[in-house]
C-alpha cells in the first residue's frame, strides 16, 4: 500500500510556529516509521505573508486562516496564532473532519465548541500544547487516568509570573522583574495575562474540562492575580522559608470550586520549589492518589515537542482509521 500523504496546514508562524516548522524537517521521517504516514508542511497562514519565512517553495503562504481552515486538500490544521478568533477557525476545520491541533488556550477556553470536543474526547481535537508545553498532561488526563475520579487539580500553570515573584522576593523591584521576564522572551512587552492570572485560568480551565468532562468555561474562575501590590508579602514569606505564588486550584466536592490566586506556599510544598518557568500540576485522584508533574512550561522548542506529539498522534489515528476502512 502507498504510504498516505497528510497535508499539514499551519496558521501562526511566530516563536512556536517557527520552531515548530523548524522541527517538524526533522521528525517527518521519525513520524512516518511511526506511525506509517507523511506529514507535508503544504500551507501556512500569517498576518504578513511577505515576511521572510524560510520554508519550502511548495509551502503556499497566506493571510486567509479561515480559508486554510476550510481546505478540504488539508487534512492537519496545526493553530498557534494566538489570534481570538482561532475557534471559529478550528470549529470550522473539525466539523469538516481535519484534526485540529492548537496551542490557543485563550481560543479553546472561551469556546464552548471547543470545550465540548475536549470534554467529550473529540477524536479530532489534539491540544497538548495549549496547558504547559513540554508537560505531557493533557493527554495523560484524558487518556491515561480515562478511569479515574479527579477530585482536584492544584498547580503553578504560569512560569512568567513564577519568574517575576522569584525575582522580587530576592529583593529585585517589581518593575524590574518584569522588564527581565520580558527581555528574556517570557512575556511580551505590555500585555498582562500572566500576571492577572487569565493565562493560568485558561489553561486550568482546560485541565478542568478534560478531568471532569464537562465544558469549564474561564467564566467560572474566581481568578485574582499578581502585581506591585504583592510585592511586600513575596519579601515576607520568602524570609520565613515560604514562597508567595501564583497558584490554580480546582476540587470537587458537592460543588466545583476553580481559583487562580496569589498563595503562600510553606517551605515544605512540593509547588514552593518551582523556579523560572518550569510549571507544576498535582492531581489528587481517587485510586491513584496524589500524582505531580514538573516541566518546561514555554518557549517556542517546549511547545513544538507537544504539538508534533500532537501531529504523531493524529498521524496514527489517520492510519488506524485507514486500515479499519479497508480491512472491513
Ligand atoms: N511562546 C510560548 O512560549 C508559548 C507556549 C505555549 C503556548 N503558546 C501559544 O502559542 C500561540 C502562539 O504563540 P507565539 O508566542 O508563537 O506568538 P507570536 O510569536 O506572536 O506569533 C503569532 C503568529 O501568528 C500569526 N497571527 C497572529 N494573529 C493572526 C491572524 N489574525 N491571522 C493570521 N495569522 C495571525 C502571526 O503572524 P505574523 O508573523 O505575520 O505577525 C505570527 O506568525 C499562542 O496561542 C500562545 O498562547 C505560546
């Protein structure tokens, strides 16, 4: 049988796209030995399609997302835009049967479509990269602990903040601390999402949906973030041996509870140890107890590794699908 050609369009060629193309070179031939299909980079959408890409001369480039979405020659819609208006993009491409492989937490966490693919185990929608990059939790939640009741998610889902506080505790100015973050790549220049917790929200909002299947919209985090004002405190418990952090927290009892919070992590706390952007998850769940994991949680390299796992991923279901057609 000829080895099946999967068209891979991509929208978003900024830190993650870019290293994303610049791997995917690489892993095509470890992928097609894998799973027995050719993933070609076939299209690309950006803002500015006249920019100096560096991809293959057969890699149409565009401005049009929606149009690339709605393809019907793409079969793998890989999102890291970051653009809000992502999840009518990847509605568009699943409900046409592309999988759907996105980095946009902010996209799948404001999206009742999306959420409800996730929460339901939509077998086209592949979203590894949109909570703690490198952290392989999203598939290990919705696939691994398929069996389990997660009664709680606690974590520090945001490393910029983590940056930032770990900074000023040592005696650094708030101010100064951010310029760092932003100067070393972590945040951009201006924007306040790791700080005020909407980008940790989002990515607990996910990990929620997925845990307890049902949609979690980011509507329903009670969500209070980090600034100057934490400043005095982060110096206080740090002279104790604590750590002030900005920390995600979701448990069920009779109710759902889901909160981004400044918190005061005793010294002992396995969380009090994250430093620079490594990120932490802990799930409590019924049979297996306590499980944590610890990770690089940004960075263009961190997030291509989840979404080319992503890409492998759909490349197998596609040869699964495949062989169970012909075979019946
Ligand atoms: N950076 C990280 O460490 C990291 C980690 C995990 C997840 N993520 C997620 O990955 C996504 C991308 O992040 P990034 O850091 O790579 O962003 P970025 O460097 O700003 O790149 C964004 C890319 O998307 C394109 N784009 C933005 N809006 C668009 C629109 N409306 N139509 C077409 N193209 C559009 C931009 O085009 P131009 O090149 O023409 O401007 C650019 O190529 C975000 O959802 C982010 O939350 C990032």
């Amino acid at each position: 049988m000829a080895v099946p050609v999967l068209r891979l369009g991509l929208i978003g060629h900024g830190t993650v796209g870019q290293s994303f193309t610049h791997h995917l070179a690489d892993a095509v031939a470890r992928i097609e030995r894998r799973t027995g299909a050719r993933v070609q980079l076939a299209r690309v959408a950006v803002r500015h399609p006249d920019r100096v890409r560096h991809l293959a001369r057969h890699v149409h480039i565009g401005d049009d997302p929606q149009q690339l979405a709605s393809d019907p020659a793409i079969d793998l819609v890989v999102e890291a835009s970051g653009a809000p208006q992502a999840a009518s993009w990847l509605a568009a491409a699943l409900a046409r049967g592309a999988a759907v492989i996105t980095a946009n937490k902010q996209a799948v966490a404001n999206s009742n479509v999306l959420l409800q693919a996730l929460a339901h185990r939509h077998p086209g929608l592949f979203a590894e990269a949109t909570v703690a990059a490198a952290v392989p939790i999203v598939r290990t939640l919705r696939d691994s602990l398929q069996g389990e009741d997660i009664r709680a998610i606690r974590g520090i889902l945001n490393g910029t903040s983590t940056f930032v506080l770990s900074a000023v505790e040592r005696g650094t100015s708030w101010e100064e601390a951010v310029a760092a973050a932003s100067a070393a790549g972590l945040s951009e220049r201006g924007s306040t999402a790791d700080f005020d917790g909407t980008d940790a929200a989002a990515k607990l909002a996910i990990l929620a949906t997925i845990a307890w299947r049902t949609p979690v919209h980011v509507d329903r985090i009670r969500i209070h973030g980090v600034g100057a004002h934490s400043v005095p405190v982060a110096r206080a418990v740090f002279a104790e041996g604590r750590r002030l952090r900005l920390v995600a927290d979701a448990w069920a009892n009779d109710q759902r509870h889901l909160l981004i919070e400044p918190r005061v992590l005793e010294a002992d706390d396995p969380l009090a140890q994250v430093s620079d952007v490594t990120n932490a998850i802990e799930l409590e769940a019924a049979l297996a107890g306590q499980l944590r994991w610890f990770g690089p949680g940004a960075g263009g390299v961190r997030t291509a590794s989840a979404l080319l796992a992503d890409v492998a991923q759909a490349a197998a279901g596609y040869v699964a699908t495949r062989r169970t057609q012909v075979a019946a």
